[in-house]
C-alpha cells in the first residue's frame, strides 16, 4: 500500500512490524560491538526497548494516532535499556509526541515527528556524539524533509529516508574512528535502519513474525506432545520465606525453573522470594521452591480453563501484568521510613551480598548483558522507604535508564550516582556517611569514585584491531579504566599485567572481585605476584561470581 495518510491502526502495524524484524534480527546488531568481548547487547537493548512499546499498543484498537503515539512512548520510555535503548526510545517518544489531537498523519507530519524524535534524542544525551545512531537519523529525516510534502506517499517517503539512513550508517567509520580500527558500523545506526526496513515491510504487505529459537521450538513442542488440550500450561506464584541454613541461591533456582517453562520473575530479598512461571508442571516448581524455605503465599491458575484455584492468596497482591489474565508484584515490609536508601546494579551472589553488606539496600540483578530497564529502577525505588535514594549503577550503558527513572519519580529525591563501573560502585560505598547530610554524603562518594581505578578481564569474542593491539578470538583483554590495555593467551598473564599496569607508588590497597570461572589456584597466584612486586599494597579478595569478567579490580 502507498497511503498518503496513516491512521492508528495502521501506525500500529508499522511500528510493530519494525520492532519484531529488530527483535530477529537483534544478534547481529549485537555482533557489530566495538570491542570484541562477549558483552555486546546494542541489540538486545533496542529489540527489548520497541517490544516494550509494541505492548503498550498492543490492545488499542481503532485508535487514533494521538492515543496510539502516547501509549507508544510510554511504554518505549518505561522500557528503555542501555544507552542505546533510552537513546530510541527518544527518538520514537519525540516521534509519537508530535501526533497531538490528530487522528491521522500525512507524510509531512510523519516526517515531522521524525524529526521531533531526532531533536528529543540529541536533548537526551549530555555530550552527544557523532558517528552513531544519532547522526543517522538525523542525516536521513534531514533528507526526507525535502521530499516531503501533504499529498506524498508515506511509502514513497520512507524509502528516501531508508536509502539515506543506510549511506549514513556507512560513513559512520568517518565520524569515529574507533568503529574504522574495528572493522564495524555502529551498531545503534544499523538497529535503527532495522526498524525502518521493517516499517516499509509492512506498508509494502509483508508482516513478521517473532522467531524462536530451534531450542525454544523443540522444548515448546514437546511440552503441548505432553500436555495436549493443558496447552497454556499453569500460571504458578508463590513467596517463600527463606530459611537461612538452606543456603538460598536465586540464580540456581531460575536454572532449575527455566527447565520447567517460561515468563520467569524471581525477586528476592534477605527474607523473602517471590516466584511466577508459566509451567505444565506448577508441582515440580513448588517442589524446587520449597527447597529454599517455607510457603508463605502460594496460587496456581489453570490459564487454559480460566479457572482460579486459590491455595493461599494475599489480598494485597498486585503488580505487572504477565498476558496471563492477573496481576503480580512483589509484596516486602518497607520498615521505617529512612533519611538514605542505597539501591545498585550487580551481577553475581557474591557481588551481591557484597553490596548488601555495605549497606545497599536492594540489588538490581544486572549489568552487562543484563541492563536493567527505566521500570526495573522505578520498581526498585518504591520498594525502598527513604526520603533520599542513592542508585549506584555501576556500569556506563545503565546510567541513562537510571536518570530518565529518577525524572519519572516525585515522592522521594532520588540521585544517580556516576559510577560506571562495579569498582567505582565499591569504592563510593567504603566510606558512605548516612549521618551526613545529602549533599555531603553524595559529595564524599563521587569524589571516591574519582580517585578509585578500574580494570577487568575477559576474553575476547572475535578477531579485530583496537587501540592498535591485534586482538585473536579466545585472548584475554586487560582493560584499565574502559581501555583494552593488554592482550593474552594466559588469563593469568593478562590480570597480573593488568594489575602491574593500575598499582603505582601512590596505590595503597587493590580490591580484586573474582570471577565463577576462576580457580583458587588461579587467585592464589596472582596474590603472590602482587605482594611480591608490591609490598606496600594490601590486597583485597572478593569471590563476586560475576559472569563475563574473570577479574574485576579496584586501585585505591
């Protein structure tokens, strides 16, 4: 179809067409990271960040393109992930915005709300750089305005702006020279061009669907074999209250669930779990549940029937919706309310009761990989009861969701602290003041994260040149404060070189978090070599079981 104007409906179908051909498409977006190590998720974020926005949409009918576009950017705002993530979520927020009081767009106003998007987006970002999925759609809405007049084809329009997104994408080596070295496009330009690819899919007839892994396929066909007319299986919930001595594990408990089946919510804290799974087998889940403790809350739906079988049912539950007919959310006393509260971003048990420990008051389980969402930190937020809350992200692509979730918040002050990595995290909390005042406190913490130096060690996932070191497939990479400074065939070589290179006649104390991967012998040896060669610094060993770096270390 060439339609010269676009209603609801049809913006609906667009924009979900788009968002399902970047969620096939995602792990190639992934695979276009700078640097060669196995934490690349430009794509993840983005595919994760529109599907937010898909369902937000999903249920409204015969809308106007008003209402379709303020759904649209709530859902893709509340859902947002990673830099990469917020920064569309932007674009298409400053896109649907532009679609006020109008129950259809023509091409012009279409191009308009690109437009709007674009300027939303460059706003978003404090020091906003070239070269990345910024000057892309910028450079193509920049085009298509040209072209772009009341009685044009939406069609037509589109294509002028895909044609020059895709010449866009391709100078962006150009523009940073990081992406030349490297070998790649950028990888938010290329997510972008994706939905852009799909949206054009949909007015030229051809629709998407959601692609399933062949692991998925098989393990949801063997389920409806087993389960035949029980096809939707049973919605499960139940809270348990841990028993200490039973030595709860929450990352062992969603591997033991993810054999059961799907739509999995583990949140936990000291005392406390709350699970959901969709499962065929809602007995085997209780069973691994109460391995850890005792039931204080249980339910079990029959999704098929619709028909609700209540064993034990707090009255206050409510919370997100799961598309299985009810509402979930964790329910934890609060306790008094407090002048701080401390909320951070690991990923590992040990790096999370390290963090407990020092007084953080509610892990987000996440990181790299793993970012988490706008709503993830807003969840977060309301379930800590203090006037002011410090969020420690830890990680460089999850402090943009953090600070779009502190805008969202009124009832509580809530501050993102700049610390972008899990040793900077550290470090802010050694010597965290809850008696000072806000300002005070918050202060004494940047200025630790300032005086801390970061490193980490993890492999790398493909062959590439960055910062002129010739980097194989399966090396490891020392990397000091965001720079890859090392390359080896010995993960020991790499993190004793690495920790030569961060300790200088000023260091007083190295804090080295290690890894699931990682042997004793291993950490034993590299205490050795750092004792030996620097006598008056004193080491620090913190078993994180963190995943994706071998080593983290903090240089005080």
């Amino acid at each position: 179809m060439s339609p010269k104007e676009i209603d609801g409906n049809l913006m609906k179908l667009i924009i979900t067409n788009g968002s399902i051909k970047l969620k096939n498409n995602h792990q190639y977006i992934n695979d276009l990271n700078v640097f060669p190590v196995p934490d690349g998720d430009t794509g993840s974020n983005m595919q994760s960040t529109m599907m937010s926005g898909v369902k937000a949409i999903e249920d409204l009918e015969d809308a106007p393109i008003e209402k379709i576009g303020k759904a649209l950017s709530r859902g893709l705002l509340m859902g947002a992930r990673g830099n990469s993530g917020v920064i569309l979520s932007q674009l298409f927020s400053g896109f649907a915005k532009t679609f006020q009081s109008l129950k259809t767009a023509n091409a012009k106003e279409f191009i308009e709300g690109l437009k709007q998007g674009v300027k939303q987006a460059y706003s978003a970002v404090i020091n906003p750089v070239e070269g990345t999925i910024l000057t892309v759609a910028r450079e193509a809405v920049e085009v298509a305005e040209k072209h772009a007049k009341d009685e044009t084809d939406i069609l037509d329009v589109l294509k002028v702006y895909l044609t020059e997104a895709k010449q866009s994408l391709e100078r962006t080596p150009d523009l940073l020279p990081v992406l030349k070295e490297s070998g790649v496009v950028d990888s938010g330009g290329a997510g972008l061009i994706e939905i852009i690819e799909g949206m054009i899919a949909a007015l030229e007839g051809e629709i998407y669907k959601e692609e399933r892994s062949a692991k998925k396929a098989a393990a949801r066909s063997e389920a409806e074999r087993d389960t035949e007319a029980e096809e939707f299986g049973y919605c499960t919930e139940f809270i348990i209250q841990i028993d200490e001595e039973k030595k709860f594990n929450r990352d062992k408990l969603i591997r033991q669930l993810n054999r059961l089946g799907d739509s999995i919510v583990v949140v936990a804290d000291e005392e406390i779990c709350k699970v959901h799974v969709h499962t065929m087998k809602p007995g085997d889940a209780l069973n691994i549940g109460q391995n850890y403790g005792e039931f204080a809350n249980l339910k079990i739906e029959n999704m098929t029937m619709q028909h609700t079988e209540t064993l034990l049912h707090s009255p206050e539950a409510e919370g997100e919706d799961h598309h299985c007919g009810h509402d979930h959310h964790e329910s934890f006393d609060l306790g008094p309310r407090k002048k701080f509260g401390l909320i951070t971003v690991v990923n590992g048990d040990g790096l999370r009761d390290t963090f407990k420990e020092m007084g953080v008051n509610f892990v987000i389980d996440g990181g790299q990989t793993m970012n988490p969402s706008t709503q993830d930190f807003i969840d977060a937020v309301e379930r800590v009861n203090a006037d002011n809350i410090i969020v420690i992200p830890n990680n460089k692509n999850v402090m943009l969701s953090a600070e779009h979730a502190a805008k969202e918040i009124e009832d509580k002050n809530v501050i993102v602290l700049p610390a972008k990595t899990i040793p900077q995290g550290y470090a802010s909390l050694t010597m965290f003041d809850a008696n000072a005042e806000v300002e005070d406190a918050v202060e004494e913490m940047k200025a630790l994260i300032n005086h801390v130096k970061s490193g980490e060690v993890t492999y790398a996932v493909r062959d590439t040149k960055v910062n002129g070191h010739t980097i194989k497939k399966g090396d490891y990479l020392g990397i000091k404060e965001g720079d890859i400074v090392s390359t080896n065939a010995s993960r020991l070589d790499t993190v004793t070189g690495l920790a030569d290179k961060l300790i200088d006649d000023e260091s007083e104390i190295i804090t080295i978090m290690v890894g699931d991967d990682v042997e004793k012998k291993e950490v034993e040896k590299l205490r050795k070599h750092i004792e030996s060669n620097h006598q008056d610094v004193e080491v620090e060993i913190i078993h994180g079981n963190q995943t994706i770096y071998s080593y983290l270390i903090a240089v005080e």
